[in-house]
C-alpha cells in the first residue's frame, strides 16, 4: 500500500475503479483534443499521468482491474462511433505497459512516497516515471503504426520522439497534482491561505493570458516575457509546496495550450518550414522547465520546513528533558541534604538525650528536697523542668524526622484519631479555652486503614499549628467526611481551618520543607513529619491559605475498601 493515506483509501473498489474510469475516458478525449490535425501523435498525453498517478495511489491487487480498465477504455474513447481495430489495444496496452513499469520502479525500489514531499520524490517521479518508463511504449508503438502503413519509415524517429515527449509531459504535468492532492487535500491550509492560492492562480491566469494572447508575429517568437510566469510559479512553490506548485502548472498548461492551439503567444511561430507540433514540442520545453523548476524548489522548501519544525520539536524536547533531569537532580541532591542532616539529627539527639536524662532527674530531685515557700528557687526550678521538657520534645522531633517508622495500617475509624489529637493540642496552648470548636463530622465514614498513633502525632501538629495562629482566640473548624472518588479510590478527608492571618505566599512555597520554620522557638520538623507520615498512609496533604482570612489544612487518606481493592 502506499505510505501517505488518502481519501480514496476510503471508498469501495468499485467507486475508485469507476471514478478512474470516468477520470482516464475524460483525459484520453483532453488528450486527442490536444493533437494537431496533421499529426498521429499528441506533444502532451494526459492519460499517461492518470495511469500512473492511479497505480501509485492504488494497492498492488487493485492493479490489474486498473490497467485492463484503461487497455480496453482507451481504444473506444480515441475513435467514437466505431469500432476500434487489434492495433488501438495494442497501442492502449503498451501505454498500460509505461504505466505499469514507472509504478513498480517507484513503488517497489526506490521508496517513493506518492505525497511528492521530498526532493528525492521529485526527481524519482521525473526520472523514472516521466522519462525512463515512458520509453517502453514509444518504440512498439510508432513501429506498430509503420507497419500498418499510416506512418512512413523515414519519420519513424521524429514520431518516436514525439510519442515519448507526450507521454513524458502527460506524467511531469498531470501525475504531481493528482498524487500531492489525493494524499495531502488541503491539509494544514487555513481559510486564509487558501483564498491566498485562489488569488494566485486567478493571477496567473490573467498574466499567463495576456502575454499568450498576442498574434503569431515572429517579432513575438519566444519573447523573454513568456517567463513571466516565473514569479507565480515561485509564489507557489514558497507558500504552498507540491500541491500548490502542481495546481499553478496545471493552470499555466492549459492557458498556453490553449493559445498556442489556437495560433496566439509567443510559441505560436515555430522554425521556418515546421510543423504545428514543432511548435508545440517547443512549449512543451517551456512548460518541462518550469514545472521541473517549481516542483524541486516546492520539494526542497517543503523538506526544510519540515526539518525545521523537527528541530523546533527535538529542541523543545530536549528542554523538557534538561527540566526534567535538573529537577530530578535537585531533588536527588535535596535527598542527600536530608539524609545527611537525618543521620546529623540523630546523633544529636543521641548524645543530648543521655544528658538531658540527667538533668531532668536532677530538676526533679530538686523539687523534692526544695520546698513551695521558697518563692524564688521554686520558681527557677519550675522554669528548668518546662526547658528540660521543650529540649525533650525537640529531641523526639528530631529523632522522627531522621527515623521515621513504618505505618502498621489497620482499619480503624477516624473520628477518635482526630478527637485524640485535638485534645493532645489543646492541653498544650494555653490559648486554646478562647478558641471556638465547631465541627462537620461524617457520623457513618467507613473505616481507614491507619496507624493510631501516628496520625495522632500528624493530627496534632496541626491542631498545635491551627491554635498558635490564634493567640488571641477565635474560630477553629474541623471537617471529616469522605470526597468523591479519585481514579476509583473512595478517600476520607481531615479538613481543619483556623481564622489566624494566614500564610503569605512566599512561606507557602517553604511551608513542608524540613527545618524552616518562622517561630522563634520552633524547629521548622512539624509539617514536614506530617507530610511524611500522610503519605506513608497512601495519602496526602493540602494547604489553601488566604492572608487576613485564615488557613484550611486538608488530609486526603484512603478508606479501608480501597486498601483491599489495591491489595
């Protein structure tokens, strides 16, 4: 099949093989229209590029109906009203026998793509379609012809030419249009552009026109404005590649076809003493020039755009990939910084703890041995217990970031996990009686499979966190239900908002970041433990703060039917 899909692809066998029939019988009637009354031969045979444009747009089985098709359509169109001699078949075969030949190079050895995009396409098209394979039918056929005594001997090699040089235009002229149309249309063509090359050729036309349409005066013979259709053709090839290119040819073909025919323009006057298809022959040497010209430049341009615009894609790719790798190089290094500092925290906080242990003992046997009544050493032993107890609760922060435990998830229900650590956290502030509770709660949410204990301790960090952004009191809500499914996975949600001033943007950016942190006396580990214990539950964790309005924090976990369905 070929390589570029069409839209004939798309209709039944019949209806492709009658639309070429119908396509073939049409330009075989152009093509004797085309031949000068005293002549065998036509200097332009449409037919030839019908053929071979249906072949290469056609797969391999619908060949064979194809060529008998034009075998046996070709005779009865080239002599209407009677019935056509052995010789016109023999003639119509070796015409299916160029065809056949110029599809099987192209299409078997040389990997042509029929959508004529590149430039080897083009020349592969002019070399061995137009030019080598049409040289199979010319000599059979003039000597077919000179046997049957319609044509002399001595003419046999100027009507060779002229059969080869019809054959060869009618594939150059009509084969590039039919296959850069049938495979491309007006794919990629804004409304814009299209108008753009209605315009073009309707100028074309004009000019083509009004230079062709001068009397056949020798002083006109081959006039250097007979080029002036140069500038159209390279308008074509810049802006609209092949397709446009083959469609510009097209039209200049029939305007000085037409003229010429008719005794006007510049190819009108032929040498002294020659013939109407000497002066044909030498248009079609205008036209073989410029189509050639046109259709390599619109290849070669259609090539470099097309190339540009891989280097456009394989450049932006690589820019995602540089992304992509010095992302992924900042978080490994992120990685490394966390580990060394885990590792750093817990030998800390190792070597602190055995000391600390022994001062805290000392505070307590103090108290003992110092009684109430002694205001001032009762008091700064009171002080020393809540700093041994502050220094303690740091330690165990640290050995929480730099240890983290493995969850053991079990199916319990949220609603105790979240009173608990409410209440843990407010036994700690001592704003929290001029703080408002309201609560949401979902009374029937099923199960989640969770860790108690560690979520008690993710939990009330952010209570900690929700009753220190109200030191003056105010509003602390707290939602728990379950959101629709994400992917199929049902999910509880822990909603907790306060009415604090919020989080400015550029904390929100550092706000989960181990050790930063904007209180005096906090160590920056709080919402980073969260974090890491959420997701070690298949969670996760959402913050939407509003300066002036206050912060909701937001625990997405799994429930316990989407555990089991997972496992």
């Amino acid at each position: 099949m070929p390589d570029s899909k069409h839209i004939l692809q798309r209709w039944h066998p019949l209806g492709r093989l009658g639309l070429f029939s119908f396509v073939y019988c049409a330009s075989t009637a152009l093509g004797m229209r085309l031949n000068p009354p005293d002549e065998h031969f036509s200097t332009l045979w449409p037919p030839s590029g019908v053929l071979l444009a249906a072949l290469l747009l056609s797969r391999f089985r619908d060949w064979p109906a194809l060529l008998l098709a034009a075998v046996v359509l070709k005779p009865f169109v080239s002599v209407p009203g009677r019935m056509p001699d052995p010789a016109g078949f023999l003639l119509s075969a070796g015409s299916a026998l160029e065809a056949l030949a110029g599809a099987w190079l192209l299409r078997r050895h040389a990997g042509f793509r029929p959508s004529l995009e590149r430039v080897r396409d083009v020349l592969l098209l002019v070399g061995l379609g137009a030019l080598a394979s049409t040289l199979l039918g010319a000599p059979p056929g003039v000597t077919l012809m000179a046997l049957q005594g319609e044509i002399p001997w001595e003419r046999w090699g100027g009507e060779w030419r002229v059969y080869w040089v019809g054959d060869a235009m009618g594939v150059l002229l009509v084969t590039p249009a039919l296959l850069s149309w049938s495979t491309r249309g007006l794919e990629g063509w804004s409304r814009a552009r299209q108008v753009e090359l209605a315009v073009l050729l309707g100028a074309l036309v004009l000019a083509v026109d009004l230079v062709f349409h001068v009397g056949p005066d020798a002083a006109n013979a081959y006039h250097p404005v007979s080029y002036l259709a140069f500038p159209f053709i390279l308008w074509a090839a810049l802006r609209f590649e092949v397709r446009g290119t083959s469609a510009a040819l097209v039209a200049l073909t029939a305007v000085t076809l037409q003229h010429t025919l008719a005794g006007h323009g510049p190819f009108a006057v032929g040498p002294p003493g020659g013939s109407s298809t000497e002066r044909l022959v030498f248009l079609q040497s205008f036209l073989a020039a410029v189509g050639v010209t046109g259709l390599l430049l619109a290849a070669a341009l259609d090539e470099r755009r097309r190339a540009q615009d891989r280097a456009t894609l394989l450049n932006r790719e690589l820019r995602l990939s540089l992304h992509a790798l010095a992302t992924a190089q900042q978080e490994l290094v992120s990685r490394e910084r966390m580990a060394a500092l885990g590792e750093l925290s817990a030998s800390v906080a190792h070597e602190v703890r055995n000391p600390l242990g022994v001062i805290a003992n000392s505070v307590a046997a103090l108290s003992r041995l110092v009684e109430p009544t002694h205001g001032t050493s009762w008091e700064l032993l009171g002080v020393m217990g809540e700093e041994v107890a502050r220094l303690d609760h740091l330690i165990n922060g640290l050995l929480d970031f730099a240890r983290p435990q493995v969850p053991r998830l079990l199916p319990q229900p949220l609603g105790p996990v979240v009173d608990g650590a409410l209440e843990a956290a407010s036994r700690t502030q001592p704003q929290a009686p001029r703080v408002r509770v309201t609560r949401d709660m979902e009374p029937a949410l099923p199960d989640a499979p969770l860790d108690a204990q560690l979520l008690h301790l993710a939990l009330s960090n952010l209570f900690t966190n929700a009753l220190q952004a109200m030191p003056q009191g105010g509003t602390l809500h707290i939602g728990l239900g379950q959101v629709p499914a994400r992917g199929g996975v049902p999910r509880a949600h822990v909603s907790i908002t306060d009415s604090g001033p919020g989080i400015p943007p550029e904390v929100m950016a550092r706000l989960f970041e181990p050790f930063y942190t904007t209180k005096a006396s906090g160590t920056g580990l709080g919402l980073a433990i969260v974090r890491r214990i959420v997701e070690a539950h298949h969670g996760s964790v959402e913050v939407h703060s509003t300066p002036g309005q206050g912060t909701t924090f937001i625990v997405l976990l799994p429930l316990a039917e989407a555990a089991r369905s997972a496992a």
